[in-house]
C-alpha cells in the first residue's frame, strides 16, 4: 500500500514524463492484479464469516455497518480504476500523437511559461469563433 501510494505521489509531483508514464501503467497493474481482487476477497470473507458464525449477517448494526463500508470502498475502488485505466492508455500512447493532441502526461516547470514548453500544444478548436452579425 505505502508502494501504491509512493507512485502517486510521484505521478503527480514529477516533470519527469518517463517516471509519471511508468508510475501510471504501475499504478494501474498494481490496483486490477493486487487491489481489487484482495477489495472483493474482503468482502466475500466478510459476508461469508457472518453467515457461518453466531454473529449473524443482520443480527448487530455494527456487521450491516461494516459490510456498508466495506461494499461502498470496493465501489469507489473498481470506479477510480476506471480512471487509473484513462491515465494507463494516456501513458502508453505514442510521445508524437499525445504532443499533437494536446495531451501531456508530464506538466511543464512552473519557470517554464506553457507556450514554450516542449510539452505545450494548443489544443485544436472546435467551435468557430466568429460571432454572428
């Protein structure tokens, strides 16, 4: 977990595109291969262990107030990983095409104005600009 948490820290503080592409396309191996499976094992071992014991799976508000936490996290989990997939394909995509897109994984320097930046590319409009009349 402190790992996970490492590489975001790193995705969102580094200029380094290469570090940020890696930390991305890690992050987000790491959350559908460790993350998940163990957020759905907790659940099922959970749900499992209240029917098989005296405790019972409606029997103490404080089960049905685990189980609600525990059922809401593995949502928002399976949910960020969503996002974590939208960064993953950002990252892997070719350097050239995310440059003509408009799209940077890597911010630029703050002393580096945007417009100078190898990174900058203005994104292409999509709507006229003329006003009518």
């Amino acid at each position: 977990m402190l790992i996970y948490l490492a590489l975001g820290i790193a995705a969102v503080t580094s200029t380094d595109t290469a570090l940020v592409r890696a930390a991305y396309l890690a992050m987000d191996w790491a959350a559908w291969v460790v993350l998940v499976p163990l957020a759905v094992a907790s659940l099922v071992t959970g749900v499992v262990q209240s029917l098989v014991t005296r405790w019972g799976l409606m029997r103490h508000y404080w089960v049905i107030f685990k189980l609600a936490i525990t059922v809401v996290a593995t949502t928002v989990l399976v949910a960020y990983t969503g996002t974590l997939d939208q960064f993953a394909s950002i990252a892997t995509e070719d350097r050239s095409r995310a440059s003509t897109c408009g799209c940077c994984v890597a911010r630029p320097s703050s002393s580096t104005p945007p417009e100078r930046s190898s990174c900058y590319s203005p994104p292409p409009c999509s709507r006229s600009t003329s006003r009518p009349g």
